[in-house]
C-alpha cells in the first residue's frame, strides 16, 4: 500500500464513524517499493510457459501479484513468476 493510500484509507475509516470518542490513527512507513508491471500474453516467455503447463495438464492461469517479477515488469522487460505447481497458495508457510 502506499503512504498516500494509507493517510487517505485512514480518512475514509474515520468519515464513515463518529470521531466523537476516538479517531483512527496510523504510523505510516514505507519500507518497500515493488512497482506494479504486466507482461502481454502474446510474448514468447507467457505462450512458452502457457504450453508447458498445458503440457502436463495443468489448465493455464493470468493472475497479478506482488512478485520479483514486478521490477522487470516495470522496467518494461518480459518477465514471469511460475508458481510450483501450477496453483499458488500458502506461500512462506512452513510447509512451503
């Protein structure tokens, strides 16, 4: 989240109670800064990956998320993150 997105989300929690007895507050830091990017489907690595996944019959998947794939998104080089097997979930559990 950004730092603007956070002050602004604090005002909207607080327009929409009374303030009368007690206001939200937040300590807003930044300590991180991973841009948003995107990938065009057509590129080769997407069609590439695509058919590999298809190819073990694993149905393909567009999804966003904040990956290292975001920087070279954003620098405007083709890049992807793969999950492990093909459906993403419970990432830096302890089973992961």
């Amino acid at each position: 989240m950004s730092i603007g997105l956070g002050h602004q989300s604090l005002e909207t929690e607080n327009f929409a109670h009374s303030t009368k007895e007690w206001t939200i507050t937040a300590d807003i830091k930044l300590i991180g800064d991973r841009p948003a990017g995107q990938t065009d489907a057509n590129r080769d690595i997407v069609q590439i990956a695509m058919a590999a996944f298809q190819a073990n019959g694993i149905p393909p998947a567009y999804e966003c998320a904040s990956t290292d794939s975001n920087m070279p998104m954003s620098l405007g080089i083709p890049a992807l993150t793969i999950p492990r097997t093909g459906k993403a979930d419970r990432f830096h559990a302890l089973e992961e």
